[in-house]
C-alpha cells in the first residue's frame, strides 16, 4: 500500500476484543434518553452533521480531505469532523453517547461490534439506501455487503475492507534452502515449512501467533474452523457451530508450539510478532494488507501467498470495518446517507484504498486506472485482493464477542502448552455456549 504506514493511519486491525462485556451490556441495557431531532439544522442554512471517523495521522488526513471536497460540492451539508476519539475506542464512546442522549450522525464501528450497537434504535436502518445508490449493491465484495448486514438488513456502510494472507521473508528461505509456498498449499505444509525455517540458535522462528487472548488471537484461526465445515454458530444462533471441528484446527496450533516454531505474542494488538518479522527474524506471517508499507519500508524482500486449507479451497477472513447512522432527525439522516453514498462511489473509494489503507469496496472500484496502479507497484496487493472473492465474515451475532472469548482463551492454552486441542475446545464450547443460552 505504497508509503502509507498503516499503524499511523488506520485505527488497530490487531485490536483487543472490541469494547468488551461491561461495554456491550451497557450498550444493550442503556437508557436512551435522547430521541431524534433536529438539532445541527439552521432554517435556510447548511445541515450539519457529526462525524466520528475514528482514524489517526495519515488516515484522519485521508478523510478530511475527502470531506472538504465533498463539502465544496455539496454546499447544503457541512461535516464536523473535530468529535469522537480512535476506532479501537469508538465502542465505549459511541455506548456513552447513546445512554446520554447525545451522539453523532456517523460513527466508524468496527464490523465484529456492529450487531450490538445496532440493537440500539438509534440506529438507522439503511437497506433502500444502498439499494438505491449509483453502484449497484451487488457489486461491492460479498464479505462487504455481509458484515453490514443483521438479520437481514443493512445497518451501516462499509468503509475498510481488508483479509488475511500469508507473507513470506523470501532471504529466510533462500538461507534455509526451502521453496516459497504457492497457492494450494496446505496447512500440514504451512506446519512442515514453519519448522523446516525454525533456528533456534540465530533467533529465526519459522512463524508467529497473537497470544494475549484477545480478538486478533482468534481471527486467524476462523478460516481453518470454516474450511472445516465448521461456523461459529449454528443455524439457529444457540451453539457454537465449530465443536466438531475445532479440535483438528487448534492441532495446528498445537503442532507450531510443540515444534516450538511460532513467537507467541503476548502483549495486545500483536505488535512485537510484527516486530519480529519485519527485524528478519521471522519467515512467514499471517497478516493483511495493511503490514505491507511497513514491510516494504523494513527492505523485507518479501513473497505473498493465500492461506494455506485443508481442502484445496482456498478461503481467508476480512474483517470489514463500518460507518453506521444514528438518527438525529430526518434532515441530519437524509444528509448523512448522502455523504456515505458520495464516499464510498468508486472515484472516492479509490482514494480512501490508496491514501488510508482499505481494499476496494467493489469491484467497480478494482478496475479504476489508480487502483491498478496501485496494485502494479505494490508486491503482493493483488494477492490479498483476489483474497475477497472467497473470503468470509464473522457473523453479526451479538453473542460473538463471548463466543471469541472463549476461543481465544482455548487457543492460548494450547500455544502455551497447557491444554490439548480437545480439552482447551470442550471448555470453550461449554463457555461460548453457555452464553449464548442467555436471553438477548
């Protein structure tokens, strides 16, 4: 993704589990004692609105310029950009501001958060929206149209796409005398070749795992559950759907800790596996599009491949990210739905991807001259693109953030050798579904 650096644009793709219990059932149980207004809306005058962008640095820029060239052609609407704090926040705030009455038009929810914050009714369902808007609705990338999706209706707009592949340190593999992987690959080889790249000795691990517990633990190893013919619930919301299968997915885990080929990470956000890899002391690195400035800018000369399966399939995870509507009466919302049908057309998307970070939201957006030249001087971008057309969302359930507790902690048990698969899985499958029995 050229010069920009993701960490000073983006808010954390690495994040802890979002907002957290306490914050969720506050969200749930809040009393909101505001009602939808017309506050921000002068007679004869622009129609304000409030917007919480959530990002940092580079992507702040990113999207105030966007905001400022909107306003120039769209004189009836002003934007105030100055509210709101970092994404990885959002969650707290936007609960706060919903329980005191007083919240924004638009706030950037992450896609993990969204089915609980729109159990609020405050929340503008937008499905004729985005049915009607210029780019069909069909055309964004499915795991787009989904993760804005509950129950069946569209509760926000997508606003960053992103999914998982793996990268390769190409000079670590030479040394080991190993041929970089191709897609196809499985995950019995992904094991195979984190072992065969493992020097204990010089400081080189094979690969590495997030191991604080917390949402980035767990996301990686939804595709291994998914290509099993596992889900993360079942049909009828009331069970884990992965009880079957995640055994044989944490035996990968299992097996990277015992062939001790993987930096368990144990701080937050999985910044230091990071740092392992782009310091040369790593070969390979489950991660997304967003890591690739700074590998590039590290002088990683580096190697992209799809994740390896266990069936020839090939499937990855995105973890979309949203611009969800509060309802602040119908001027502010008729003015907020235009902004975001403005943004995410492709002529503006295609400056959001290239300036803060996101993949296009669809495929109209993928075939502008400035995405593919985009793509062209980036090593490995078109890899994580293709990605989408087989990738996969977590589901907008609002039992997800217990059902991810519950793994993760599974998952740590076995990077640190403190449980087999089987009995770090039946104690996280009585938790998850233990909660997710509990009326909502």
């Amino acid at each position: 993704m050229g010069a920009v650096h993701p960490n000073a644009s983006l808010p954390s793709r690495r994040g802890v589990l979002r907002g957290g219990a306490l914050a969720l059932a506050a969200l749930a149980g809040a009393s909101l004692s505001g009602c939808a207004s017309d506050a921000g809306v002068d007679a004869g005058g622009p129609v304000t609105i409030e917007l919480w962008h959530g990002q940092a640095d580079t992507g702040r820029k990113a999207i105030e310029r966007l905001v400022k060239d909107f306003e120039r052609t769209h004189p009836g609407i002003r934007i105030d950009t100055s509210g709101g704090v970092i994404a990885d926040a959002m969650l707290q705030k936007v609960t706060a501001a919903l329980a005191a009455g007083s919240y924004p038009d638009i706030a950037y929810i992450f896609g993990s958060d969204l089915a609980n914050v729109a159990r609020s009714p405050q929340v503008v369902d937008l499905t004729d929206l985005v049915n009607s808007g210029p780019t069909p609705w069909t055309d964004y990338w499915a795991p787009a149209r989904e993760a804005v999706t509950v129950k069946g209706r569209v509760k926000a707009v997508p606003a960053l796409l992103d999914s998982l592949a793996v990268v390769c340190n190409k000079k670590l593999f030479r040394a080991a005398g190993v041929p970089l992987p191709k897609a196809g690959w499985t995950w019995q080889e992904f094991t195979d070749t984190a072992k065969r790249l493992t020097n204990a000795g010089g400081g080189i691990f094979g690969t590495g795992w997030p191991g604080a517990g917390d949402e980035d633990t767990v996301w990686r190893l939804w595709p291994l559950i998914w290509d099993l013919g596992g889900d993360v619930v079942t049909a009828d919301g009331r069970e884990v759907g992965f009880a079957a299968t995640g055994e044989r997915a944490l035996g990968v885990v299992q097996t990277l800790a015992h062939d001790k080929s993987v930096y368990i990470d144990p701080k937050p956000a999985g910044e230091q596996m990071y740092q392992v890899f782009l310091s040369g002391r790593m070969a390979m690195v489950v991660t997304g599009p967003w890591e690739l400035p700074d590998i590039a800018d590290a002088k990683i000369d580096y190697h992209v491949v799809p994740l390896p399966s266990f069936s020839g399939r090939p499937i990855t995870i995105s973890g979309p990210d949203t611009w969800t509507v509060f309802d602040n009466g119908e001027a502010r919302v008729r003015a907020a739905g235009t902004f975001l049908t403005w943004l995410t057309q492709p002529e503006q998307d295609v400056r959001w991807d290239v300036d803060a970070g996101s993949l296009p939201l669809s495929k109209r957006t993928e075939n502008l001259p400035a995405w593919r030249e985009k793509t062209a001087g980036t090593e490995g971008l078109a890899v994580f693109t293709k990605t989408l057309e087989t990738a996969r969302v977590r589901p907008n359930h609002p039992g997800y953030p217990q059902i991810s507790s519950a793994l993760a902690q599974a998952i740590v048990a076995v990077l640190l050798g403190k449980s087999t698969p089987a009995e770090a899985l039946r104690d996280c499958v009585g938790k998850a579904n233990t909660a997710l029995r509990i009326p909502r």
